[in-house]
C-alpha cells in the first residue's frame, strides 16, 4: 500500500499485477513501468517485445500483455506543469518513447542505477519543474476543490466569489501557475476520487460512486473516465483485484 502522500495532484499512479489491458487510448500521459519482469505491448500499431517500460503522448492507442509481474503505471494530467514537462521531451513527430532495458529507463528519468521505486521516478520528475510559489489564492482555491468536488453545482463563479476575484482573472492566475484549467483540474480531482473509491470500497455501485463524485449520473462518468483514461469505471472495478492505487 501507500508509503507516503505524492507530491503532485496531476499524478495518478497505479500498480496492476498480471494484467492484460485491451487495446484503448487516453486524454493523459502515461508512463508504463516493469520493476520486475519484462513485458509486450503494442503501441501505434507497432508490437514491442521484452520492454520495461514506455511513455506514451495522449491519444496514442497502445496495450500491454504482463501475465506475469508488475507494472506500475502514472497517469499525468495533460495541460498540467508536469504534464508539459514530459511534452519537452519527446523529438518533432514522436509519439512514444520505449525502454528495452533498465539502464534507458533509469537513464530516461535520471535516477539510480537499477532503481525502480515509483517515488524516486516521480521525484525525479518533479525536480526538473521550475521552483514556483504558488499565489495564496491559487492554493485556496485547490484546496476547496480538494474538500467539494462532490458538489454538483459548483462553477467559475463559485471559485471567484471565493478568492474574490473576476472569473476570467481567476482562470488566467490557476492556468499560469498550474498549466491547467479551473475546470480540468476539477475533472482531473473527481476522477482521481472514482478509481480511489472503485478499487478500495469495492462492494460500493459505480451509479453511487459517480453521485458521491460530484458527476450527475453514471453516463457522465462513464464518458469522462474513457476519455481521460481509456477505460469505464466498470472495466477498473472488473480487474479491481489486479489493481491498485498508490
């Protein structure tokens, strides 16, 4: 289970055993990562055999055969500050990166030598963001939606009336200093909070997981959380014994 909190709300890392994921594609970044056995996948039509691992752009189809061993997978906002990080590295024209060894990878994302912590992998990629103190109104605001995103009502005016300013200032400050949108943080936090909820409270309906979500009704969900991340919330409850959340 979870050693420690993680450090950025744009990161949503998972750990999935033995698992075979279907062909599908996603609004996220995703980081696919063996710590102890290699593994197929297919990515962009291309099969890859005998990775540890993968980065994958946004919209790129792809699917991974682990019948054996563990993947740890971290899914990234992708309008975030961490998310436009990962854009930087990726050549004109590429749309995937592999690993076909542990030196790539741990060379890839400048950790130690056969290293495969998912906290040092995401440390690392924290540290190569710019030092930002956040705007105190910024923070207010992340911290309301953190505590009612299952509040079906709220809107731009709701955050602006908040930290009292206009809705179009607001938007302007939390996009400059997150690299996201008011609403897609908002989106990005309820979904985080359905898979938390589909994968620990298990005998839960997804219909009052979506209610309890801050979604109007579990076709809402459904359409989001395939958009986001390529699956419907009954495809993470089916596999939910091979998963979980960090």
């Amino acid at each position: 289970m979870m050693k420690k909190p993680l450090k950025n709300p744009f990161i949503l890392a998972l750990r999935a055993y033995n698992l075979t994921v279907e062909i599908h594609h996603h609004s996220a970044y995703q980081i696919v990562l063996s710590n102890d056995t290699t593994f197929t996948s297919t990515i962009n039509g291309q099969l890859f055999e005998g990775i540890y691992g993968f980065l994958i752009k946004p919209q790129v189809p792809h699917f991974c055969v682990a019948e054996k061993g563990t993947l740890n997978i971290l899914n990234i906002e992708p309008y975030s500050n961490v998310g436009l990080e990962l854009l930087g590295r990726f050549d004109t024209g590429q749309n995937y990166i592999v690993f076909h060894s542990p030196i790539e990878t741990n060379t890839f994302f400048q950790t130690a030598k056969d290293s495969f912590d998912i906290y040092n992998i995401i440390d690392a990629l924290l540290s190569k963001l710019p030092t930002l103190h956040y705007d105190q109104r910024v923070t207010k605001i992340v911290e309301y939606i953190n505590a009612n995103y299952s509040q079906q009502v709220i809107t731009p005016g709701t955050f602006a009336d908040i930290v009292f300013l206009s809705p179009s200032r607001l938007a302007a400050l939390f996009k400059e200093q997150t690299g996201s949108s008011l609403s897609k943080y908002l989106l990005w936090t309820r979904l985080r909070q359905v898979i938390y909820l589909t994968l620990s409270e298990k005998d839960r309906s997804l219909t009052e997981i979506a209610y309890d979500t801050g979604f109007y009704d579990l076709p809402q969900l459904n359409k989001y959380m395939y958009e986001m991340f390529g699956m419907p919330p009954k495809a993470l409850k089916h596999n939910s014994d091979l998963i979980q959340v960090y």
